[in-house]
C-alpha cells in the first residue's frame, strides 16, 4: 500500500499542466466534494426514511424511487445518502489518526536518528508485516461487531506506510542547507519542526493521505461486505452490495450496482486527487 509512484514521462497533461487546466483533476475533485457533502447531509437530503418500507419489493428504478427499492422495500437511493456518512466519514477517520501517529513517528526518528530511529522502524516493520484487514478482522473478533474496532486496527495498520513516507520526507528536508542555517541562527527545535519541516511536508503527506482513504474505503467496505462492519438495519455502502447479491441474479441488481459503484468511484476520485498532488510535490521539489 505504497503512494503511487509518477514520473513526469508517465503523466505529462497533469505534471506540465497547473491544477486549475487539469480537468481530470477538477472533476475528481468536485465529485468528491459532492460525495463530502452528500456524507454531512445525507439523512436531511434523503427523499424517503432509510428505514421506511415503501410495500415493492426489489423494485425497479422509477421516479418515486430513483434507485429503486431493496429487498425489503426501502428506497436504495435513501438508504445510499444514510450510509454516505459510515462510508465516508470512517475511511477518514482511519486516514486522520494513522497520519498523525504516522507523522509523530517520523519526526521523531528522523530528528533523533541512532537507536531512536532504529527501535521506531523496528516497531514499524513488526505492524507492517500484519496485513491490514487482518488486523481489522481480529479487531472485530475480539471487540465486537461495528466500525469502531476496524477503523482502530486499520489506523493501526497504515502508521507504517505514513510513517516510512514522512520519516524519509522529514531527513530529504533536514538535510537541507536551510535548516543548517536556522540551527547556526539558534531557531529553536520546535520552530524548525513546526514552522519549517511539516509544512514542507504537507504536499507528500497530504497526497499519502489521500491514497489512503482509497485503502481504507475499499477495506471498511470489504469488512462491511462480510458482516462485520456497520449493522443492520443501518445503512452502509459496503453491507448494502453483500445483501443486494441474491437480487442481482433475481433481475433486481439496483442494491448492490448503486453502491459499488458509488465506492468505485469516489475512490478513483481520491487516486486522481492524490496522484496530482503528489507530482505537484516532485515538480515542487525537483
């Protein structure tokens, strides 16, 4: 679960063109920004009561009923709004704490190198060798069913990633003459980390960060899919594929095409978005 690796050569309209020509990503950008706003308001905006059974059952898409009706009767395109907020807003969470745990780690090694940044990769080699899902699965065995104990164990699993990204991040930019010169000014060493080394780090990371709700989307919805994520009745756009199954051979596949697809997309959304912010950091660098 490496960020993507761009070389100009591979990507010329987006790395020789500013953001603001690159339609690609503007698109990406506004479809996800549309799915954000979807995830915030989803319950206010729904046309129907998520829960509300409407008597047709795995119903066709229709005018009442855009998406149609599910297995029990209830509006899919309601009930996709509703889950918006446990599919969106999870992946985040994930990518929020193993960026910060991920960054702290960094900046700590790299700062201190010797045995410091020796026992740090250490611990991070051990959580690397675990997949992610796994951690998750296990997580859910011994903590229960729901979205808690998997965005945990999947913050957990991605330290690693953040973690090796920043720390060789953060000793590129330490190595550099700036930051001799603000040591021989006597700036102090929280100066330097705060005001100087992340913010010269925020294109990589934010770009990783942006990768990484890709992962942690397709994972949280796999959990999902299995059972052990989000619980009936509440919606969720992983759980809502997994019992639109048997409705896909019936000649109803509405449930399960509307949110896969919704994943589907919004993660390749994210790649794009993360994709050109990490050639605008190369070209920044370079």
């Amino acid at each position: 679960m490496s960020i993507i690796q761009l070389t100009k050569g591979q990507v010329p309209a987006v790395a020789t063109g500013a953001a603001k020509h690159d339609w690609t990503f503007i698109v990406a950008l506004i479809f996800f920004g549309v799915i954000a706003v979807s995830a915030l308001l989803g319950p206010w905006i729904a046309p129907y009561d998520p829960y509300q059974l409407s008597g047709e059952v795995n119903g066709a898409s229709s005018i009442d009923h855009l998406f149609g009706t599910d297995d029990l009767g209830r509006d899919i395109l309601s009930r996709v709004l509703a889950g918006a907020q446990a599919s969106v807003f999870a992946p985040i969470a994930v990518v929020i704490l193993s960026t910060l745990f991920g960054l702290a780690f960094a900046l700590v090694g790299a700062w201190f190198g010797g045995w410091v940044s020796g026992t740090i990769a250490r611990i991070i080699d051990v959580i690397f060798a675990i997949p992610g899902l796994v951690v998750a699965v296990l997580a859910v065995a011994m903590f229960g069913k729901g979205l808690v104990a998997p965005v945990v164990a999947l913050s957990i699993a991605y330290i690693p990633v953040v973690a090796r990204l920043s720390q060789t991040a953060a000793s590129r930019e330490l190595g550099k003459p700036y930051m001799a010169a603000l040591r021989v000014q006597g700036v102090s060493s929280w100066a330097m980390c705060f005001r100087h080394l992340l913010p010269a780090m925020i294109p990589i990371v934010a770009a990783q960060m942006a990768i990484g709700f890709g992962y942690a989307m397709l994972d949280l919805a796999a959990i999902s899919f299995l059972g052990l994520g989000q619980q009936p009745p509440n919606p969720d756009w992983g759980s809502m594929i997994s019992t639109g199954q048997a409705g896909i051979l019936a000649g109803a596949p509405e449930q399960s095409v509307f949110p896969a697809a919704l994943v589907v997309i919004t993660v390749l959304a994210v790649g794009i978005i993360g994709a050109r912010v990490t050639v605008w950091a190369e070209e920044k660098d370079s």
